[in-house]
C-alpha cells in the first residue's frame, strides 16, 4: 500500500524518537521517513502499522490518540470558550 504524506502538519511528533503522527488520515511517519497506514485492533484497542506484512505495535500512543480525539469531540459538541 503507498502511502502519501499529508500536506499538513503532523498532530502529534513524538521526541524522541521523531515519529509522526495524523490521525484523521491514519498515518504515521517513521523516524527514518518511511510512512505507513495506522489500523486500531478491534480485540484489544492496540495501534500498530503495516510494514509490508508485518504489523507492527505502536506503544503508548492510545493515550496521544485519545486526547486529541476527545479535545476535538468536546470542542465541537460544547463548543469553545471563545464562542
């Protein structure tokens, strides 16, 4: 699977490492350039990338995800404080 980088900015960069992650598109750049497609496993909640055929578990990156899924949930559902 080819996977292209966003033309935005990452949401979360991880130092170190480097790694980056945008999570509307699911995308996730290692620290030596290559980009791979993000899946979430449905059993377990743990994220992993597709290296060829290989998945790979992306450690502590649940919680990343969770806060800024649930900041951009509440703002757009409560609103924000500038409103």
């Amino acid at each position: 699977m080819e996977i292209t980088r966003p033309t935005r900015y990452p949401d979360l960069i991880l130092n170190p490492p480097g790694h980056a992650f945008w999570w509307p598109e699911m995308v996730f750049m290692h620290v030596y350039g290559h980009f791979y497609p993000i899946e979430i496993d449905q059993e377990d909640g743990t994220f992993y990338y597709l290296s060829g055929d290989k998945r790979v578990k992306l450690y502590n990156i649940k919680t990343h995800y969770d806060r800024w899924f649930y900041e951009v949930f509440e703002s757009k559902v409560l609103g924000s404080s500038d409103d």
